[in-house]
C-alpha cells in the first residue's frame, strides 16, 4: 500500500513498448508517426543518405531545419541509410525484425521493387502492422502518379466548397495531407488493436484520395449524398459559410439553434427578429444567404470585443478571428496549456502544441524532432553492428550521419 500522501507513479502512455519503423517524407507518413509517437510508441525515421526528408527545407527554418520539419517529426530518431545497397538492406530487415509496425509512403510498385512490400516483409514478420500510404491507391490509372496536396483538394471537392468571388480556391493547409496522416495513424491503432486479440498482422492500405473523400462526404457532399427523384433541395449551408466584418475586424458567428438566434437579436438588434423567416432552423436553413446577410448588418457597427463580449454573455457561439500569431494568447489556448514552449537544440525557442497522450492523463516527454541521421551509429550499435563495422558503413556511404559524429570511436 502506498504511504499517505506519496505521488502515484505516472501512467504510461498507451502506445509505450511499440516499435515503429518509418519509411516516408513530407507529411502523410511523417505526421501519421509523429501521432503514434505522441502516444508513447518509439519512431525510427529511416532517410536517404542523399537531402534526406524534403520537408526540413519548406518554409521558416534555422539551421537547415524547418518548423514544419520539427512539428511533423518531434519524438523520433533518424537513421540515414541506403536502402538500394546490399548492407543497407541487411540494415533495414534488421530494423523490421525489431518492429511492430512498418509504415512506407512511397508510388505503388517502389516497395516491391526493393524487396520490401507487404508479402515480402510479413514472410519474415508475420504479426507487422504494414501501412501502405500513398496518393491514388494500389489501383486505377492514377495509382503510379505523382501527387501533393493541392490535386487531392482538387479531386474530392475540397477546392470546389472553397469559393472566393464564385471561383474554387484551396483551403490554405496541408488539409489533404494531414487527413491523409490521420487516417494512417487511426487505421494502425486498430490493426494494433487486431494483432492484440489475433496475434496476426495486417496490411493497412490508405490513401489520401479515398481518405479526404470519406472526410468530406458527410458535409461537402451533401448534395451527392440522397439520389432519389423526389429528394427535397435545399441550399448547403456550406455555400454561403462566411466570417463577419465588424467595424474593426472579422468574427465567427454559428447562432445555429432557434434560442441562438434570438438570444442574438436580443442583444445586438431586436428588430431583426422581426423577420419571421429565420425563427426556425428550417428557414434559416431555406434561406441561408439572406440570414448570413442580416448578421452582416447586425454586427458591423459593432466593435469586435463588444460583439465577443454580448455573444459569450448571451451564450451564442462566438469567438473573434485571430491573426496566425495571436493564437497562443487566446485565454481558453493559454488556460488550458494547450502549447508549450521548448528548446530545441538545433532550432532554438519553438512553440508546439503538447503530445497527444495528453488526451488521456498522460505528459508524454518528447524528443526534439532530428537531424538527418542523428541517431544512426547509436542504432546500429543497438543492432548488434560492431564501431568498426559501422565506421566501414559510413565510409562507404551506406549510413549516414551528422559531421560531428563521423567518428564512431
């Protein structure tokens, strides 16, 4: 029994003692990893011993290390390997053999090429958890082409919702690649789930094509959705979605329920609930533009803060729209510790948000995102490689690491 007063032990995050081994560059690989790394599962992020991951060069970076390197790739190591040569392919079944799960984000056919697609790894490793993550899908007459977010925004009705001056744009994000990255980490914790009650692996095949179509579908495709000739049309509400200009600023308004609405004109405009068009969710519903249009009015001789302030206390749904940079100054963003502020050796002061093991009680701690090849001569120690023997490695190009740790004596 524990003595009165003594701390308990801190719980353990719930993908601790999973092994993951990570084959990928940009963000639906990488993101998905850091995930699962964010839930306590050890990431081994396996690079080229060329540039290694594209996406340490993309945007604001120190050190040749870019923000969204470091907020894709926090809580795992690097090793730096070719995986064409015959030591470098020793080096990666070793890896395997040590994994519970194996994910690759390179064009159908490349993993077999190499030696490494599902039917070869699972023959060495049967219970691995394979995820196969890709643009198109293993079939179809797009499944060899190349692709990046804005074509998957393109395909699945993304861009086409996004209408500015009544023309498609893209939803300023890796939206595409991160849903892509989501599912990938969703589709690996059931087939982890899976191999707990079977002891058998899984292939896992996601691709950010049919994962942003099931994203999408529910809302965006709502008129996609019923078939039938007799269908009732009414307008998505999506169509006319809109911030609203107040006198000094923009605001996000969602009086979405009937007391809303009313509880809004009480505040701001009684007048305007004269219009009995808008009482019900229906009418609102039927004549959306026009309802988006008298909020428009309503609040645009108002200041922001009063807007934020009369809503909240109305209980409306409300919140002001903020720069990029303003975010981590928002009060419920700072209450509830939802960004942290830490310091990265190679990067210096950076904000983040905290692990995702957080959503269950848990602080998981870690590691700053890595260097191309920081830890390569530390794991092949950890597989048996002797310091002369990865001296040999590095001499010839099959591992890389860091300068500064050429020398493995």
């Amino acid at each position: 029994m524990a003595e009165s007063g003594a701390k308990p032990a801190p719980e353990e995050a719930p993908l601790s003692g999973i092994r993951v081994l990570e084959l990928g560059q940009m963000i639906a690989v990488p993101a998905a990893t850091h995930i699962l790394a964010a839930y306590g599962a050890e990431v081994i992020k396996v690079e080229d011993t060329g540039a290694g991951d594209g996406l340490r060069y993309y945007g604001s970076q120190k050190n040749g290390m870019s923000g969204w390197f470091v907020n894709a790739n926090w809580g795992k190591r690097s090793i730096a390997l070719d995986i064409k040569s015959d030591a470098g392919q020793n080096i990666l079944w070793s890896l395997i053999e040590r994994a519970d799960v194996f994910v690759e984000g390179y064009r159908t056919g490349v993993m077999n090429r190499l030696g490494f697609d599902y039917a070869a790894v699972s023959a060495r490793k049967p219970d691995i958890v394979y995820c196969s993550s890709s643009g198109y899908g293993p079939t179809g007459p797009y499944a060899d082409q190349p692709v990046y977010d804005p074509l998957i925004q393109g395909l699945t009705g993304w861009a086409g919702i996004q209408k500015q001056d009544g023309k498609p744009t893209l939803v300023r994000a890796m939206i595409a690649d991160k849903i892509g990255a989501m599912t990938n980490a969703q589709a690996i914790m059931a087939a982890l789930i899976k191999r707990g009650a079977s002891g058998r692996g899984s292939h896992v095949q996601v691709s950010m094509l049919e994962a942003n179509l099931a994203f999408v579908w529910p809302d965006v495709m709502m008129d996609c959705t019923l078939l039938d000739d007799d269908v009732q049309q009414l307008p998505n509400v999506l169509a006319s979605y809109r911030l609203y200009s107040c006198a000094d600023g923009l605001v996000a308004i969602a009086p979405g329920a009937d007391r809303h609405w009313q509880s809004m004109c009480e505040a701001l405009g009684p007048e305007y609930y004269n219009d009995e068009r808008f009482h019900t969710f229906a009418g609102r519903g039927q004549y959306n533009r026009e309802w988006m249009d008298k909020i428009d009015e309503m609040v645009s001789s108002y200041s922001v803060d009063e807007v934020v302030q009369h809503l909240r206390h109305a209980e409306v749904p409300v919140a002001p729209v903020l720069d990029p940079h303003d975010v981590y100054q928002d009060p419920q963003v700072s209450a509830a510790g939802l960004l942290k502020e830490t310091q990265h050796p190679i990067t210096g002061q950076i904000r983040h948000p905290r692990a995702a093991s957080a959503f269950l009680g848990v602080d998981a701690q870690l590691a700053p995102a890595p260097a191309q090849g920081q830890h390569s001569l530390e794991i092949l120690l950890e597989l048996g490689i002797s310091e002369a023997e990865a001296a040999t490695l590095m001499q010839t190009a099959t591992v890389k690491v860091p300068h500064s740790a050429q020398d493995p004596s």
